[in-house]
C-alpha cells in the first residue's frame, strides 16, 4: 500500500536453483488463481491508481536477475544481456 503513497517498493525473491523463485513471481495465467506475485501486485497498484482523485502517478518497473554477479535486464530488449 505505502506504493501508492509515494514510497519505493521491492519484491525480492532469493533461493537455490529451482525452488520456485520464477513461479512465485510470475506464476501463471490460468487458471487465476496461480498468478504470481507480480501480476497481483501490478493489479493492485493499477487498481488504486485508477481510484485515486487528484493526484498524478508515475509507475515506473525493473525486473532484474542477479545469477552468479551476472545482472539481466529481464524486461529489456535482450535479456542475455549482462548489465554493467
């Protein structure tokens, strides 16, 4: 909720190899109900974005992957892409 009131926020998702990390986050589209964090939490700000009067919002996202000190820009163009 303090998103919508102007504060940064982080979703952080740390574990071994295969222990679900990708499915917490993004989930699936169907059925529903195994959405992930992401998409339920992009609903939401989207929905009180929506309902908000008189005020003006700047929704602003990365997805990052951090493997090995390897950074990915995992919304960008190339996503085997190591950022500096």
């Amino acid at each position: 909720q303090g998103v919508t009131e102007g504060y940064n926020g982080t979703i952080f998702a740390y574990g071994q190899t295969g222990s679900g990390k990708s499915f917490t986050m993004q989930g699936v589209v169907d059925p529903s109900i195994q959405k992930g964090i992401i998409p339920r939490a992009f609903e939401h700000i989207f929905e009180s974005v929506q309902c908000a009067e008189n005020a003006k919002f700047l929704v602003r996202a990365s997805y990052l992957e951090i493997y090995n000190e390897d950074i990915r820009d995992l919304l960008g163009a190339d996503t085997k892409q190591k950022l500096e």
